[in-house]
C-alpha cells in the first residue's frame, strides 16, 4: 500500500516538522484515511497456471472514499453502480501481469495496493544416460535430467532419487519469469559388488503458499555389468530401433514416452509432450541421440458453453431461501461442465470459498442487512460469463403486537366499538397479514401492502357493534408472516376483554377443579365476570375466612370455596369445590415384623392424592402379595407408591417370626459306664429361642451355655444317669420340646421288645405348643 500525494522531496522530515504536519492536516478538518491500509484484495494473492483464469475482488474498510478501481495490463476498471467493490477475471497470458487496487480518498490522497500475481507452468521432465566410464572395478555414469517448458525457474527445485533414497537436490536461480528448459547432470559409480541401481528425478515447483505436484520422470536401471544395448519398441504406429552410445547385453529397460515422435518445431505449449529421442515417421528405424522430440496429441474441444448451456448443470442450494435478521446463511453454487474454469460470487456481504473450479459457497455469519442479492457467476474456457441471483427474503417478526381501545370512554351497549392493533417493527411488510380474533374465532383478516422491505410500524382496525352478550368476551390480532408453505411465523397480542355495563354475575367460572400443591392460587381460577361498575371479587375459605388470593394453596386448603362479586347494583355467590392434589410420600419405620404362614400385608399406608398404587420390591423384583410367609420371605423391601404426580419409595426391613423347630427329633443313646456323655439343647426360631433341660440332678452332671445352645455334660456316667432328659425351646410364638433317652448298657434290647415300653413312648415323645 502506497500513499500517493501531489508530489515533494522524499527527504525525511525531521520529527517535530512532522508532528507539526499532521497537527496541520487535522485541525484543518482534512482526515488521512491512508493512516492505515483500508484496501482489502480477495483473494491477497494470486498464483495460477498459464492460460487459465483467475478472479480478483478489491474492496475498502473505509466507506468514506469517493471512488474505487482496479487496473489491469494498463486497463482500468470500475466498479458497477451501487456496490462498494470491483472484480474482474484476468486471464494469465502473460508472465509479467501487473495489477493494482486503487481507493480515492479525496481528491489529493489515493491509496493503492498492488497485486501479487504469479504465472506458472507445470515442468516436463525426461532422464538419460548421457555417457558412461569405466575405471577399474567400478562403472562410472553420467545422467542428464531435462526439465523443459517450466515456470518461473527460481521456484524449481530437482530431487535425485537412487533406489527410491533422495541422493541431490538442484535448485536454479534466476529472475526470469517466462517458461525455461533447464538440464541438471549427476555422476555416480557402480562397483561390481553392488551391482545395479534404479535411478529417476523429480521436478517440483514450490510456490509461496503451497507446493505443486512433482513431474516424475521414467526410472533408469543402471548396472556395473551392463550398459544400454539397442532394443526395438513397438508403438501404436509401427516399430522404432532405439540405440544408445554403447552396447552390452543384457540391455537396459526402456519406456515409451509417447506414441508418435517428431522433430522439435516448438508448437504452443498446451499442444505437445517432450521426450529425448529422435525419429522419422516413414522410417522403421529410429537412434537414440537424446534431441528433444514432441509427440504430437489432438484434444478434443467440446462445444464451447454459453449461458443456456450452464443454467442447465446450474444448481443453487437452495435456491430459495428465507432467513431471519441476525441469522446466517451458506449458499452452494456449483456448475457440472466440462468447460468451466471458475464458479464463485459476487457480493458485498459474509465470505466465499472455492471448493474446486466448479463449486463455491456463501457464508453470511450474520444478516445485517435487509437487501441480500448476492450473485454466483460462472466463467467457461472461451472467457464467456453468466451470473445467477439466488431469492432471498429476509424477515423480521414484530417486537411486540397490543391491542388498544380507539375511544377510551365506556362501553355502552348498543353501540360502535372499534378496536386497533399495534404491530411493531415488522418485516417485510408485503407479507403480512393480519387476522382478527374474538376469542378462538377468526373474524377477519387484513392483507397489508408495501414495497418496503426494511422493519415498519403497521396498525389494522376493528369495527363491531357492542351487545350484553360480548360482556367479558376477548378479542384478539395475530401478525402472520406467509414466507412460504412451512415458515409462517405468527405473533398474537394479549386478549382484550370488553365489559358492557350491568349487573354483576359469574359469566363462568367452574363448579370443580383440581390442583396440584404449591402450584395454584385462587387468582389463577378462570373465572370470568359481568357488570358495571367494575364488580369486585372475594373468596371465602370453608372456614368463612377471606382468602388469601396469591396464597400458593396446599394439601390441608382442599374444601369447598364461596366466590362473592358486587358492585353498587347488587352481588352474587357461587361456590367452588377445590381439591389440591399432591405426590405420594411415607412416614414409615424402618423394620417390621410378621408371623410365618401370615399373609403379606402392606406395614403402613403413604400418603398421596389421588390415592396411589403400591408396588412391592425385593431386590429390585416385583413381589406379588402371597397368603402364606415363610421364613425365607424375611429381607429388605421397597414401597413404590405412585400416582399421577409422582413417585415414592421407601425401603425397610420385614422379618418373619416364626416358632422354634429343632433340626432333629427324639433320639436314645446307650450309657457306657465310665465314659463322658455330651448332650446339646438348641433350636431356630425368630425371636431366636431360649432353651433349657428339663433331668433329674445328679453329681456328675453339669450344664454349660454357649450362646443359644445349652450343653450338658456327664462325667464318667453310670446307670444312675438313665432317664430321659427333656430339651425345651421356647419364644414369643411357641414352645417345643424333645426328648433324649439314656438307656444302661444291656437293656436297649428289651425296650425293643417291649418291656418297659410305657417308660420308652413317653420319654421318646416330642411336645410342641404353638403361640397364636
């Protein structure tokens, strides 16, 4: 950027001359926008291939200039009436292309940019062997890489590749910036040991901002043993010998650079593909004296694309579009032909990028601006260009749509009432309408007309005649934008009652309802009343109390409700059953019991209105109700209790109760005399039981208790100790016994046959007494 002035020494000034300078240029009301670059250049810089084509847009920050211009190859263009931006396409047929942007700030200040241009030409390249050497074990070798038709040449760089390893990088200098043939030479040596290698080169140019794909050129096997031999190819149009300087065999792998080859007589560019050979097209044979010969190629041009032809593969996406102020947009331009060179648009807003040549997209972070018209223009090969404009609506919903009185003295019945509606700051204004309301029914609709397409203030009337019926009737508008079929935006103002004057009375108000706790407030019944003046309301709890008509009500406010309205003319009553519902909740203990064989029972009711729904858990399993606990039913469980408002849950632990049971029945154990006896009394049971033996004392008996069990122990037992010893269990359910027998050694045999069966029976029955 360069501040142009009307001339002067570009000597520099001292410091204090130059403040006093620009204190001058101030004070005297003349502002320097060149302080700082305004000119913006999209793209900043502009790299492409010989003969295409390229886009260039130059705009300015500052919207305080009075004109704005490219120049390019000595021509000046302007920008088009009402926009703030010039662009043209610049064909790159010419290595030197000189551009600049220009801004005019006044009439003696200009500010100007140049533009960045650089011209390319992708390079072709061939390698051969360009001598050999032989010097004792080793074969030395010259290879020549040719790189033709390639630029600007101080932006190439050569890469030497041996065995696919990079051996030597070539770079040219120069400042040429015309297309250029350029050579780079590289010696290596094959020994015996190592045989053969594979050898190419790759030209590359590497550009400022990004780095072009590499030419590669056929790779060369050189081997210690072997030297190039004559080898015949075999093209589409016949057979050609080629030879090199020396021979050996095996020979050396060859590739065919093209199909027809002539001597060089430089055609355009675009038109041939160079090798290193040399040939005659009526002769079979041909020498390998690495000239460089083009092939000849012909192109097939498809027919050049006009606007018709574009418009047909043309696709906006989408191609309508409505969209909001302060939203954004992305819009897809793309072309399907094989002729085009560039698809991009032409705007004053948001930012495009080119995805490829035939594709570009629009993106508007946020619409500031009520006038969107963006173009996508498409360019061909033959310089020819279209443009396509996208519709696109931007709209606005109102701040806020009131209904108002026209005439704010009473409403008198039998009279013309007229209404107004106040829709603020709409847009566009062409596609609203506005629609008329008493109560749900639509009464009328207003079509509103305007070529304006910024916000606008818009009122619509309604007129009616006022009856007693229409006493406590709400009328209401709506402002509907019809965008299209599936954007219809609506905003609706707040109801507007009318009251017409007489005696007081409940229009509605209902007889029942229904709340839920800290949720409601008498003032939020819907209850509508009549009369004039203005009648007052009062609500009367069950207790006669006046109520509190913001009290958030609860459970205990359930109960039937007097609603009181007068005026001077007369009152009214009518009464209103409320019932405040709640969700379900417990106010449980923690444990509970229940008897064996009982039947399942909830322990304790929740609370909850409506009445909730019990579900039992056991570890996360519904349980069904049963008739019949056992034991095994003791556990942790959960309460669910559910209704419409919510659920609640309660977990607590039931324990079965159930009577003592011992593990085994009467049993009859044989004494031997001298010997210790051990007898153990124990039980289950919930409570756990107590237990005790019932025998007759006697010195070598004694008891030990180790927790429920109750242990006797008979030291060195004699025929004293025969008898029955009676085990009892015992808790708050029940009682049992059992019984153990000592019989004296010899006399087991005659309890079997009966004798002394009576003493046998009745020591060998088990009691068992159950607590109801």
């Amino acid at each position: 950027m360069r501040l142009l002035g009307s001339g002067g020494s570009s000597t520099t000034l001292p410091l204090r001359m130059l403040v006093i300078l620009t204190l001058t240029i101030l004070f005297c009301g003349s502002v320097d926008s060149c302080l700082y670059n305004p000119i913006f250049l999209y793209p900043p810089e502009i790299i492409g291939e010989y003969g295409r084509y390229a886009f260039l847009n130059c705009s300015s920050e500052s919207l305080d200039y009075n004109d704005i211009f490219l120049t390019v190859k000595g021509q000046t263009i302007d920008k088009e009436p009402y926009k703030n931006y010039v662009g043209h396409l610049i064909k790159l047929d010419d290595w030197n292309i000189d551009a600049k942007c220009s801004v005019h700030i006044n009439d003696t200040h200009k500010c100007y940019t140049d533009v960045d241009i650089t011209v390319y030409k992708s390079p072709g390249v061939d390698l051969f062997v360009k001598r050999k050497d032989a010097t004792g074990e080793r074969m030395q070798w010259e290879l020549q890489c040719d790189i033709f038709n390639v630029a600007p040449v101080q932006n190439l760089t050569v890469r030497w590749y041996k065995n696919d390893h990079l051996i030597r990088t070539n770079s040219f200098p120069g400042t040429t910036k015309a297309a250029v043939n350029e050579s780079s030479l590289l010696r290596v040596n094959i020994s015996r040991e190592e045989n053969a290698a594979l050898f190419r080169c790759e030209a590359q140019l590497n550009m400022r901002s990004r780095s072009l794909p590499a030419a590669v050129s056929q790779t060369i096997n050189i081997s210690a043993n072997e030297v190039p031999t004559a080898r015949d190819v075999t093209t589409a149009h016949g057979s050609f010998n080629l030879t090199s300087e020396a021979e050996t065999t095996p020979p050396p792998e060859f590739v065919e650079a093209n199909t027809v080859s002539h001597r060089l007589n430089m055609p355009k560019p675009e038109n041939f593909t160079g090798i290193n050979c040399s040939a005659t097209e009526d002769d079979e044979s041909a020498t390998l004296n690495y000239t460089l010969c083009v092939g000849d190629t012909t192109k097939a041009h498809p027919p050049e694309a006009t606007c018709d032809t574009l418009k047909k593969a043309l696709r906006i996406t989408p191609p309508e579009m409505v969209v909001r102020y302060g939203d954004s947009v992305v819009l897809n331009c793309s072309v399907d032909d094989p002729e085009l060179i560039l698809v991009s648009w032409e705007t004053d807003y948001g930012s495009h990028e080119e995805i490829n040549p035939s594709t570009s997209t629009l993106t508007i972070k946020k619409v500031e601006s009520w006038i969107l018209k963006p173009i996508c223009f498409a360019v061909s090969t033959n310089g020819f260009q279209c443009t396509w404009e996208p519709v696109i609506t931007v709209y606005k919903t109102p701040d806020s749509v009131s209904v108002t009185a026209v005439d704010p003295g009473p409403m008198i019945e039998g009279k013309e009432y007229q209404l107004r509606c106040n829709i603020q700051s709409v847009a566009p204004v062409n596609k609203l309408r506005v629609k008329w309301y008493r109560g749900d029914e639509c009464l009328h609709t207003d079509p509103k007309n305007s070529s304006l397409l910024k916000p606008q203030n818009e009122t619509s009337f309604w007129t009616f005649p006022l009856e007693r019926g229409d006493n406590g009737s709400t009328f209401r508008c709506e402002a509907e934008l019809q965008l299209g079929p599936e954007l219809s935006p609506r905003t609706s103002s707040a109801p507007y009652t009318v009251l017409v004057h007489y005696k007081p009375s409940f229009k509605r108000c209902p007889d029942r309802h229904t709340v839920v706790e800290n949720t409601f407030r008498i003032s939020q019944l819907q209850c509508e009343t009549d009369g004039y003046p203005p009648p007052s309301v009062k609500w009367y709890h069950p207790s006669q109390k006046p109520t509190d008509l913001n009290k958030m009500l609860t459970r205990t406010d359930s109960g039937l409700y007097r609603a009181s309205v007068s005026n001077s003319i007369g009152n009214y009553s009518i009464f209103v059953d409320i019932t405040v519902e709640y969700p379900p909740s417990f106010n449980c203990k923690t444990r509970y019991e229940a008897k064996m064989n009982g039947e399942l029972k909830t322990p304790c009711e929740p609370e909850g209105s409506p009445p909730p729904t019990i579900t039992w858990l056991k570890n996360g399993a519904e349980v069904f109700s049963t008739r019949h606990l056992t034991k095994e039913h003791s556990g942790n469980y959960t309460l669910k209790a559910t209704n419409k408002h919510g659920t609640a849950q309660h977990t607590f632990y039931l324990e079965i109760l159930y009577p003592p049971e011992f593990n085994q029945g009467n049993t009859s154990e044989e004494i031997i005399p001298g010997q210790n006896m051990t007898l153990d009394c124990s039980a289950e049971g919930n409570p756990e039981p107590e237990t005790h033996w019932n025998f007759t004392s006697a010195e070598n008996l004694h008891m030990a208790t180790v927790g429920r069990h109750k242990i006797m122990t008979i030291t060195r037992a004699t025929s004293t100790n025969a008898g029955h010893y009676i085990c009892v269990a015992s808790n708050k359910l029940g009682r049992v016994t059992r019984s153990v027998l000592l019989i004296e050694m010899g006399m087991y045999g005659d309890c079997l046959r009966g004798k002394h069966f009576g003493w046998l029976q009745s020591g060998l029955q088990m009691k068992n007494t159950i607590f109801m």
